[in-house]
C-alpha cells in the first residue's frame, strides 16, 4: 500500500544565484505492516538537469567512419567509380521513360568505398 508521494527537494533555477543545477527528488513510502505500525519503506529517486557550462566544454564527438568515407571517397580508384555512378545518374535523370536503374554503379562505387574504409577504421576506435 503506498502511503504517499512526496517532493522532498527541488530548486528553481530562475531563483538560484549560484551556478547549481536545477534539482528535484522525489520519494515513494509503503507502510511495512498492514496495521499501520512500523517503520515506512521509502524509495526516493533525484533528477538534476546538467550543468549548462559542462554541456559547452563537451567535445563535440565526431564518427572515425564518416571521416574515414570522405576521405576514401577522393581516392583514385573511387573517384573513377564516383564518376561512372554522377554518368549514370544523369543519363537516367535526363529521360522520362527508360528502365535503366544505377544500382551496378552504386553498388561498386560503396563497395570500393567500404573496402577502403575497412583497412583502417578499427584502429581508430577506442
């Protein structure tokens, strides 16, 4: 049987002069014996909002493969592929009626893409 719920704690950050976060708990008590007597168990639970500051000196996290792609996708041997891929794409663009798809060239191009990335982007993981 749940006796209540109580806010035990919060902040309101328009009050607060100082730079603490915005904080709230709150607490669940059950009465240990059905007569009433006894101690009540209580679980309380916190929130606190981050600290706007940290979120600024947070490095901004950037993907080992994403970069990993731009840069294989200006190799030699990608390029040409990347190339063939645009030839198709505009010849397919430039009709209004044709069945011809670029799915062979896209195919190889990600193929040589990922091929590339894959030599090196586990070295890069922490």
């Amino acid at each position: 049987m749940v006796l209540g719920t109580q806010v035990v704690a919060a902040s309101d950050p328009k009050e607060e002069e100082d730079d603490e976060p915005f904080c709230a708990c709150i607490c669940f008590c059950e009465e240990e014996d059905e007569d009433g007597e006894g101690d009540a168990d209580c679980t309380c639970f916190c929130f606190c909002e981050d600290d706007p500051e940290e979120e600024e000196e947070e490095e901004e996290l950037i993907d080992p493969q994403d970069t990993l792609k731009e840069s294989c996708s200006e190799k030699r041997e990608c390029v040409t592929l990347k190339e063939k891929l645009d030839e198709c794409n505009a010849r397919v663009e430039g009709r209004s009626k044709t069945s011809e798809t670029c799915t062979e060239e896209i195919i190889d191009f990600m193929h040589c893409v990922d091929h590339c990335v894959a030599k090196s982007l586990f070295t890069k993981l922490k």
